[in-house]
C-alpha cells in the first residue's frame, strides 16, 4: 500500500528538527503550519523550497512551539489568490501582505480560525468582494484594506469583536452604504479611521463620539450627505477631521472650539453654510484648514485669528465671505499659503500683511478689492512670494506702476503672476522684466494697449504668457521667439520651483469642462494665448524655435501674410488657433509633422488652395477650415479643381459643357477611395493616440486632486 511513501521523509523530517532544535535554540516549524504555507500562495518569487524548517523561510515568524506567528511578505510581488489554507496558521498574530498583486475576494471562513491575529494588512493589492463578515480575533489592532477593489458595505459584525481596535483604514475601494461609525461603541481606543475615496453615502451617523481617542477622522471623497454629527464635537482627541468632496451641508457647530488638538480640518468641496462661529479660534493648533466651495457666509472681518500661531494654509475660496481682509490673519506668522478668492471681500491690502514673512502663495482673486498700485506697492515687501492671483479686481484701475530697481526690491520670487479680468488700462508695464523667475503670466480680460515688449522674450523662466482679449497692437515680437523656457529643454527643466502649497484653477476660455487643477507648475501648458487683440502684421518664421510649445492661440487678430512654414518645427503642439485673421496663401504642408495636434482651426482667414492631404488634420470638423473663400478638398465639403495638373495632356472633354467627364471623376473617385483606404486608419490611429494622451493627462489631474 501507499503508506511508507510519504511517512518515510516525515519521519526523517522529524528527526532533523528534532537534532536541529537540540543543536540551535531555533524552533522547527509545524509540519501543518507548513503545508499551509506552501499552499497558500503561488510565489515563485518566494525561495521557500530552499529549507524545509519554515520558520527558517523569508517573511516567517515562529513561536517557541514552532507555529507560525509573523508572515509579513509586503512587496514581494506575490500575484494571484490567497488560498483558504491560510486560515490554518491559527496562530497566526501579524498578517502584512501590503503592495503586491494579490486578487480575489477573501474567504470569510478563513478569517474565523485567525483567532489571534492583530494586525492586518491587505492594503495595495487587487482584492476584490466583499469583506468577510466577521473578524473572530479580539486582538485586532490594525485592519488595513486600503487600495483595493473591495466593494458591498462594510457589516455591522465585521469588528465586533475588536475591542482594541487602533486603526482601520479601508480607503480606496469601492465599498458602499453607511460608514460604521458604531465601531467606536466596542472599540474605545482607535485612533484613526479612515474611509476616504469610496462610494459610502447617507449621512455620518452618531457614534464618533465615542471614540475619545479618535485623531484621525478621513472620509473624504465619496457621496456623504447631511451635517456635521453632533457628536464628532466630542471626539475630543481629533487632530485631523477631512471630509471633503461630499454632500456635507449645514453648519459648523459653536462646539467646534471643543477640539482644542485639531491640526487638519478639511471640509472643501461640499454644502457647508453659515458663519465661522468664533471659538474655531479656540483650536490654536490648527496647521491647515481648507473650507473652499461651500457655502459659508458672514463677515470675515470679524473673526480674530491671531492665536493660530501654527496655522500654514489657510484656503476658503468659493464661498459667500463679506467684509475687508481680517488684519488679525497678519498675526498667523507661519502661514505659508491664503486663498480668500471667490468672496465678496473689499477694501485693501493692509500693509501689515507684510510681517508674513513665509507667506508664498496668495491669492485674493474675484473679490471687490482696490487700489493694485498700493497693493503691488506692498506685496513687493513680501519676500516670498512666489504665486500671486489678484483677478477679478481692481476694476478699471491702472496697470500698477512699481519701481523695482534691483534684486532687494521684491518680487525677486515671483512665479506666477495673475491679474486676469480686472479691466486695467494702460501697457504692459516694464517692471515685469525683472522678475527673473516669472513663468506664468496671465493679464488676459484687461484693457491694455500698446504692443507686446520684445523683452518679454529675455525673460528666462516664462512658459506660460497668457494675453488674450485686450486692446494690444503692433506686431507679434520676433523676440518672443526667445523665451528660453519654451525654446530649451534644458531651460524648461531648469525652472526651480514646482510644488504649489495650494492646488491652482486654470481654465481656458469658452470651455464649458469644470477647471484643470494643478498641483505642480510643472503640469501648466506651455502655452502662448493672444487671442482677440489687435496684432497685425506677419507671423515670423523664428516661431519655429519655440518648439516646447504645446498651445498657440493668435486667433481674432489682424495678422496677414502667409503661414510659415517653421511651424512645423513646433513639434510638441496639441491646440493651434488661426481663426479670424487675414492669412492668405496656402496651408503649408509641413503641418503633417505636427503629430500632437488635436485641436486646430484656421476659420474665417483668406486662405486658399488644398487642405494639406495626409494629415491628421484632415480629419477635423469642416468648421476649422469655414470662411476661406479658396481652401478646398477633405474635410470641405466643395472638391478641388484639379485641372492644372494635366496641362499637357489637356482633357478636351473637360472644356465642353458643365459635367465632368465619367473618366475623370471615376480617378479622381479613386484617387479619393484609394487615399481614404491607406490614410484613412492613419488618421484613425492619430486621433485614438490623442485621445490616449487626453486620457492620460486626465488622470494626471485626477490623481493631483487626490493628493491634495
Ligand atoms: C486546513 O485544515 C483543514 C481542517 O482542519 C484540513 O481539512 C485542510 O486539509 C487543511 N489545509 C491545509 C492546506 O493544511
Ligand atoms: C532565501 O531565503 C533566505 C532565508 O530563508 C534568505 O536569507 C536569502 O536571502 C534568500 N535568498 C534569496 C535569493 O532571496
Ligand atoms: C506592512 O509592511 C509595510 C512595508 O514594510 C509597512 O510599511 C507597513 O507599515 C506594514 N503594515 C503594518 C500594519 O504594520
Ligand atoms: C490609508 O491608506 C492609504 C493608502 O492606501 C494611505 O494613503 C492613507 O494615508 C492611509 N490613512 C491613514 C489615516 O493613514
Ligand atoms: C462586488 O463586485 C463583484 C465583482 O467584482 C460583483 O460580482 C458583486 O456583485 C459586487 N457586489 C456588490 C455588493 O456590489
Ligand atoms: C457613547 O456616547 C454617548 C454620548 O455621546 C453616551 O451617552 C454613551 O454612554 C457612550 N457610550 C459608551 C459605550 O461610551
Ligand atoms: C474658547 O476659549 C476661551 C478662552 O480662551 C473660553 O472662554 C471659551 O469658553 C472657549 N470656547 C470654547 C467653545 O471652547
Ligand atoms: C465687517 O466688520 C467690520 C469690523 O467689525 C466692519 O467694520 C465692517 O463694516 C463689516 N462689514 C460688513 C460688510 O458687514
Ligand atoms: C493705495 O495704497 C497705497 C499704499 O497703501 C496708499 O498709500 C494710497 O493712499 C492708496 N490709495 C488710495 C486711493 O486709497
Ligand atoms: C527648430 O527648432 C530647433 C530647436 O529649437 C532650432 O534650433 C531651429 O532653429 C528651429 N528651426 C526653425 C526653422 O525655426
Ligand atoms: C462640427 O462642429 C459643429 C459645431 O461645433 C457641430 O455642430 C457639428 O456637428 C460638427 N460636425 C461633425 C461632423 O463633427
Ligand atoms: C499649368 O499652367 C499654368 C498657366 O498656364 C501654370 O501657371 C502652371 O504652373 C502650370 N502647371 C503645371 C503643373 O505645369
């Protein structure tokens, strides 16, 4: 019979461990617990084989009694599923398989013989399904689920028995229904609960109070509705409550300053109304509050935010605020970064805001405030500024004129600089040319006139110049066909600073998507928009060096003359506008090389000839090309003569009468046919890789507004 088959290398086995253990002090490992292991992954990636003590393998732990206690095998790119097998190292107290490719859904029976496990951690795998319905240890002290694929709600029963609960983070899955926050009614000790990017919804139910040693509350991004708990006040632990990107309405309760440990309060992007009360002053170890795109109102004026010392963001754009900017902020000496943009703020900047010394971001834009000359007069003596949104104000004023004569006199930091949509008159003033670290620029929806200075182009950093609808004349400068920053990819690389302490809106005009948001300066478009202006005159063949651009707009303008052909040197160039001016010639053919073009248009010019065939953009909407009186061919619906091509073999048909002759139209026909059958999956293969990297750039975005 089969028997001594298998019993002989047990019975071997069994005295090797048995000289082993009287040799060293190790302990070999359970011949069950074993076995388990070997079948509970498939992980070639593992040298399990190499020993046969498996307290000896990579990632094992064993008690004195030779049972496996740790198996903690994070990034070690185990794939495929986790057998139930598992759940046979009853022992088993440290479970960490974090960061590898491991799916499937979990065996809810496995979980029930673990009885000894405290912490768990299955966070960035594929695990899909639902969580098993109980947790039978009472020694769980950490579950981590976090960026998975896990989906269905999260059962009432699933910790019951986790009265030392410390830690559950189940964030970035796809779980559903309410959030349980009746956890803290067993387990009195966690410390962070967080359920944030998920698709939980109905409103956070009582119970938060209960946890009186909660610090972390996290769950943001997901379809939360209803207000504020009235017991999270309770939670008097918290040091970090964010929930935003929800459906959170109503106020913030008086009792607010009962949460005297709070550092992160981040409540943006959801319903939340009504005044600030004033005991949020009371939270004087407030880092960070972000309360943006709400609703909140009342008179900022009078909130007194002088005892929040540490406070480094402050960030309440998008809501209904009144009153003038408070001097109290003034006395937040660490605070780096302060968006107030989008309320109905007035009044001026007090030159007492110049005692922030690390104050790096501000942006105030659509607002009522005035005076920019002062107000430039006194940001200058801000020394680290680097991003400056003053738009929407100032209506009608002065470009503000300021001296800044060398390297000590301000703005020496200065990245980016707004002052869209203020309706300010006069030019584009001459201090700009020593801000040495400008990259972005945007005084587009002003009334300035005067031409574009060729020492814009000396400014080595600037990327992103954004002139569109003003009053401006003359020529398109040759010198700015120098901007280093659009010309070299080492200038490009050079340009120091990147990470931006609040996210920034930038939307292009008439586009009716919701706003790009940017985390990094880096991400902006390199782009170059003087669209509805006066400009006339050519356009000059030196464009083509600026080959990083990815977006040119020179359309409603009056540039004449003929298209150069060095555009086709721009390369990197996805959206090209030409429309409403006077360009006469044809289409250079060279446009074919533009191979990221998606967005293109030259309507309403003087046009003429062939659309350049071949090209991607001849797969655009016949609207791109509209109003040139003699452009012709694919996507026009109006067919080109062709007759000069045949001077000598001259069609005698083709002079009598008005139909064309069968024998002409069926080549061209044909010509037609035969192009479309070859070109026709190129223009097809062109347009998906756009597509592709829209996509891409998408998720980009997505992933920034995630990090925030
Ligand atoms: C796990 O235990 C069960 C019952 O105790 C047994 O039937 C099964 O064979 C074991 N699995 C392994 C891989 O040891
Ligand atoms: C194989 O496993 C042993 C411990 O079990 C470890 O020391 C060794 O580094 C591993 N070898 C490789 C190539 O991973
Ligand atoms: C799991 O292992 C990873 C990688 O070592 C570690 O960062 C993580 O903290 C561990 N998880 C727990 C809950 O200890
Ligand atoms: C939860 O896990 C995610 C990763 O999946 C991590 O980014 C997040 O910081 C964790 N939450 C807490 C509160 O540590
Ligand atoms: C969870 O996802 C699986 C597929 O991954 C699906 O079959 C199941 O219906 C989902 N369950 C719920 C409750 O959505
Ligand atoms: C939970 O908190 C409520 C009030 O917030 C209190 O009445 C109740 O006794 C608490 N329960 C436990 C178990 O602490
Ligand atoms: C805020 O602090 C002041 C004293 O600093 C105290 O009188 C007041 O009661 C506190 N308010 C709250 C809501 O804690
Ligand atoms: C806001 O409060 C300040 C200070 O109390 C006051 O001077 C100002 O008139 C108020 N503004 C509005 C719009 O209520
Ligand atoms: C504008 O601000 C400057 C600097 O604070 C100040 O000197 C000037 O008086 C202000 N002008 C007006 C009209 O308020
Ligand atoms: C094309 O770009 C390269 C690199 O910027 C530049 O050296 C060259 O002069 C450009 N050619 C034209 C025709 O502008
Ligand atoms: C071209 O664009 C116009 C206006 O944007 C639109 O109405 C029309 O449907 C488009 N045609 C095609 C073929 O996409
Ligand atoms: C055809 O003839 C016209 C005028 O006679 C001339 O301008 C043109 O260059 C000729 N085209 C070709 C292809 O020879």
């Amino acid at each position: 019979m089969p028997v001594p088959r298998h019993i002989m290398p047990y019975g071997v086995l069994f005295k090797f461990f048995v000289i082993s253990t009287l040799i060293s002090t190790n302990h070999a490992c359970n011949k069950a617990d074993r076995e388990s292991l070997s079948s509970s992954f498939d992980a070639p990636s593992l040298n399990w084989s190499s020993s046969s003590d498996c307290c000896h393998w990579e990632g094992i732990t064993c008690d004195e009694d030779g049972r496996v206690t740790h198996l903690l095998l994070p990034s070690k790119r185990l794939h495929g599923g986790v057998s139930r097998s598992l759940g046979n190292l009853t022992h088993l107290s440290h479970l960490n398989l974090s960061h590898n490719l491991l799916s499937g859904s979990l065996e809810a029976r496995m979980f029930l013989s673990l009885s000894y496990l405290e912490i768990l951690d299955l966070s960035y795998n594929l695990f899909f399904g639902e969580v098993p319905l109980s947790l039978s240890s009472s020694y769980i002290r950490t579950v981590d689920f976090s960026s998975n694929q896990f989906n269905g709600t999260i059962p009432f029963s699933f910790l019951q028995h986790a009265w030392n609960l410390n830690s559950l983070n189940v964030s970035n899955n796809h779980f559903t229904g309410q959030i349980p926050s009746s956890i803290c009614l067993r387990s009195s000790s966690l410390r962070v609960l967080d359920f944030s990017h998920n698709r939980f919804s109905g409103s956070i139910p009582l119970g938060l109070g209960n946890c009186s040693e909660l610090e972390v509350f996290r769950a943001g991004e997901n379809t939360l509705s209803g207000s504020l708990p009235s017991d999270i006040y309770n939670a008097q632990a918290l040091q970090e409550i964010s929930l935003h990107s929800n459906r959170l309405f109503g106020p913030i309760s008086e009792n607010i300053g009962k949460l005297s440990s709070l550092k992160l309060m981040l409540l943006h992007f959801n319903n939340l109304e009504g005044p600030l009360p004033p005991p949020l002053m009371n939270c004087t170890n407030l880092v960070e509050i972000n309360l943006g795109f709400n609703r909140f109102s009342g008179n900022i004026s009078v909130l007194d935010f002088s005892e929040l010392t540490q406070l480094s963001k402050l960030d309440f754009v998008a809501n209904l605020f009144t009153g003038i900017l408070p001097i109290s902020l003034y006395s937040c000496k660490s605070l780096k970064a302060l968006r107030l943009a989008e309320n109905n703020l007035e009044g001026q900047i007090q030159p007492e805001i110049v005692s922030l010394k690390s104050l790096s971001f501000l942006s105030l834009s659509e607002n009522r405030l005035t005076n920019a000359t002062g107000a430039m007069k006194i940001l200058m003596g801000c020394k680290s500024l680097r991003v400056l949104l003053l738009s929407e104000n100032f209506l009608g004023e002065e470009m503000p004129d300021v001296d800044i004569m060398d390297e000590s006199s301000g703005f020496q930091n200065l990245s980016i600089l707004s002052f869209y949509r203020c309706q300010l008159t006069g030019q584009v003033p001459l201090w700009l040319l020593k801000l040495k670290k400008l990259e972005v620029l945007d005084l587009s929806f002003n009334r300035l006139t005067g031409p574009i200075p060729g020492w814009l182009g000396t400014l080595p950093s600037l990327f992103l110049l954004i002139l569109n609808h003003n009053l401006i004349s003359g020529e398109f400068p040759k010198e700015l066909c120098r901007l280093q920053a659009l010309v070299s990819q080492n200038a490009a690389t050079q340009t120091g600073y990147d990470y931006l302490e609040l996210p920034i809106y930038y939307q292009r005009v008439n586009a009716s998507v919701t706003p790009l948001q940017y985390k990094y300066l880096s991400n902006m478009p390199r782009a170059i928009s003087l669209r509805n202006n006066s400009l006339s005159g050519n356009i000059p063949f030196e464009i083509g060096q600026l080959q990083l651009l990815r977006e040119l707009d020179l359309s409603v303008n009056n540039l004449s003359g003929e298209i150069p052909n060095q555009i086709s040197n721009l390369t990197s160039l996805e959206r090209f506008d030409l429309s409403r001016n006077h360009l006469s010639g044809e289409i250079p053919a060279s446009i074919s090389s533009l191979h990221f073009l998606s967005s293109f248009t030259v309507a309403y010019n003087n046009l003429q000839g062939i659309i350049p065939s071949g090209t991607q953009i001849e797969g655009l909407n016949a609207t791109a090309f509209e109003g040139n009186q003699g452009l012709c061919g694919a996507p026009l619906p109006n067919k080109c003569q062709q007759m000069n091509i045949s001077n000598d073999t001259k069609d005698v048909h083709a002079s009598n009468g008005k139909g064309v002759p069968w024998f002409h139209f069926s080549v061209i026909f044909g010509f037609i046919f035969g192009f479309w059958g070859v070109c026709g999956s190129l223009v097809f293969i062109r347009s998906w890789r756009h597509a592709y990297f829209l996509f891409l750039s998408n998720v980009k975005d997505k992933f920034l507004a995630m990090a925030n």
